[in-house]
C-alpha cells in the first residue's frame, strides 16, 4: 500500500503517491469483488492493460486500466445445474467429463 503523508498548517493535506503495479493490484482486487472471485485461485487468469486514449480535437487524454478477469472452467469441482422452470439445482455432477464411470480406487 501507498505511504501518506500528512502536513499540518492551517489546513490538513494527507498525500500519497500509488504505483503503477499498485493500481492494477487495486484495480483487480475491486473488480474481483464486484464478481464474487478469488483474483488469486489457480483457475482465475489476470490481465491488466494500461493505456491512455486520446479523445477529441483538443487531445484530451483520460487514463484508464482495464482488467480482465478469466475464470478457466476446467479443473473446477462442478456443482448441479439450476432449472430454469422452478430453481431447483440438480445433483452435484460426479466424474471427469466423459459420462464414463471413474476407476475404484
């Protein structure tokens, strides 16, 4: 996290400098908990992209980071399948994928 400094006169100013990396670090953690996801499980891909497009005739520019969050589904425990008709969840969907029953250990 960023270090403040505080200067006290007759007014208080509380300044602090964010670094890049740590602005995309809080940009992915505020998007992650908007979804719901663990920005940091093995199955959740991070990307963030930096840029600054320049927009009108007087080349205002407007800083922005996009992130993209990509939550790779395999390898994911299943959990059962809402019905659409009533929301009722099917049973917990056992095996790899194959409709083929798993070896007896």
């Amino acid at each position: 996290m960023p270090e403040i400094t505080t200067t006290n006169l007759n007014q208080t100013v509380h300044r602090a400098v964010i670094l890049e990396a740590e602005l995309r670090a809080l940009a992915v953690a505020a998007v992650a908990a908007k979804l719901g996801l663990d920005a940091l499980a093995s199955h959740i891909e991070v990307k963030t992209n930096v840029y600054t497009p320049v927009h009108g005739s007087k080349g205002d520019r407007s800083p922005r980071i996009e992130v993209e969050l990509i939550d790779h589904h395999e390898g994911k425990p299943r959990v059962g399948i809402e019905c659409p008709a009533d929301g009722t969840m099917s049973a917990p969907i056992v095996g790899d994928g194959t409709g083929q029953a798993l070896p007896v250990l």
